[in-house]
C-alpha cells in the first residue's frame, strides 16, 4: 500500500503522569509495511542531511527529540514541514526530492523506509530527478 501525497501524521498518544507514550504500526498509523529503520543523529549546526530522492522508497520521519525541518520538492514546488514533536511524523511517499535540515542541538530524526537500503534507488542528481518527474 502507498499513498501518493506527503502527509503529516498525528500519532497516539497515551497521556501518563509516569511519562507519554506514542506509537505507531503497519496498517495502524503509517501505509507501509517497515524493512528498515535508521536515525540521524549528532548534526552539526547548519548541515545539511539528505538532499536526494529515492526511485521506489517510501518513508516516515518523526522528531524524536528536538526539531528540524523537512523540504520536498516534487519536481516543480517545494514545501517545508517543520518537526518538532514527536506525537507526529511525515509520511514521504517516493519520488520526492527531500532535505534535511535546521537541525537543532540535539536532534534525533527517526526513519522508517518499506525497503532494504539500496544505493540504486537513490537519485542523487536535482536535475536528473526533475526530468525524471516531468516526464
Ligand atoms: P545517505 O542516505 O546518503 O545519507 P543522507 O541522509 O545524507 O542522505 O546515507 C549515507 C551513507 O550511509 C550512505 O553512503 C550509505 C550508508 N547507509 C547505509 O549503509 N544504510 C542505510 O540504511 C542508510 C540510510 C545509509
């Protein structure tokens, strides 16, 4: 299953005096099945992380803790999610051109793709990936 637009996705949350809780599953929360998880951690001010598309992948990112800004560009118009809770994330479907970046200290950004890491899926060349879209 794939949806065809980024969303931002609310998350539960499970409200305790103890300590919040939030979550999320296949098909509960998010409309892919995850393979693979990995985080971005330790940014240095003012990096920049993932200015690439990917042919296929589709991921959701939340802000575990701390804040950082997503921009995608899907060929023609860019748009820019900020992340700062992290009750919610965005969902990416493939094909989108996106950045990271505004990292705050301290950040942790979480990801979850629907496949295995691949090199082959990447496209790292703007142009390449706009040619690609309008096609
Ligand atoms: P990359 O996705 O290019 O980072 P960025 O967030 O800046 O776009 O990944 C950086 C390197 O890490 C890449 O050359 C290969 C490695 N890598 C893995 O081995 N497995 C993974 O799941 C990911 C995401 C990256």
């Amino acid at each position: 299953m794939s949806h065809f637009k980024p969303e931002l996705i609310y998350l539960p949350k499970i409200l305790d005096k103890r300590g919040n809780l939030s979550f999320y599953e296949y098909p509960g929360q998010i409309p892919f099945e995850i393979a693979r998880t990995y985080w971005i951690y330790d940014v240095p001010g003012g990096e920049v992380r993932g200015s690439h598309a990917f042919k296929k992948q589709q991921e959701f990112i939340v802000a575990l803790s701390g804040s950082f800004d997503i921009v995608l560009h899907n060929g023609k118009d860019e748009e820019r999610f900020s992340l700062n809770r992290s009750y919610y994330g965005l969902y990416i479907p493939k094909m989108y051109w996106r950045r990271l970046e505004n990292f705050s200290t301290n950040s942790l950004a979480l990801i979850v793709s629907d496949r295995l890491y691949s090199e082959a899926d990447y496209i790292r060349d703007f142009e390449e990936f706009k040619n690609l879209k309008n096609e």
